[in-house]
C-alpha cells in the first residue's frame, strides 16, 4: 500500500474523521413531516422495504431501481432500518 494513504504515525484520529461524524451532524430526521407526497411515498418505501425482510437489494429489485436509489430516499426520507422497518 502506497504511503501517501497511511497515516503518519499509524493512527487515524479524530482530526482524519469527516466533520460531518465527528460533530454528530448527520441528520436521520425526514425531510417530508408537512409533504403529503413525500410521506406517501415514505410509507411505501417502509411497506415494500417490510415485504423485504429489511433488505436493501430486494426492495430495489420489487421498485424496479437500483439499491443506491433505496439507499438514497432511505436517507432523504429518514427511514431507519432498526426503527421503521422492523
């Protein structure tokens, strides 16, 4: 492995860390609380992602797009797996 990618000393600290982590800025909260399309379509992602036992793949496979599409309106939406799926 090239040296250019290894920390100097070994270590990876806090300061290699995206600012995004290390400051808990990343936000799981939906997007469309007052949108009645979008929590709709919240609903359904949740239901198709419920039909799929919690698997990304599968539900990308049942919606007819790809498994970043699912993994990306999870996100936007702020559905969580552990808490609105299962």
């Amino acid at each position: 492995m090239p040296s250019e990618y290894l920390c100097q000393n070994g270590v990876i600290g806090v300061q290699h860390l995206p600012h995004k982590i290390v400051n808990g800025s990343v936000d799981s909260q939906p997007t469309c609380d007052l949108d009645s399309d979008c929590t709709r379509q919240r609903e359904k992602l949740i239901d198709v992602l419920r039909k799929a036992g919690g698997n990304q793949s599968e539900a990308a496979r049942m919606l007819g797009v790809s498994r970043v599409t699912v993994w990306k309106r999870m996100k936007k939406m702020g559905i969580d797996i552990k808490q609105d799926v299962r």
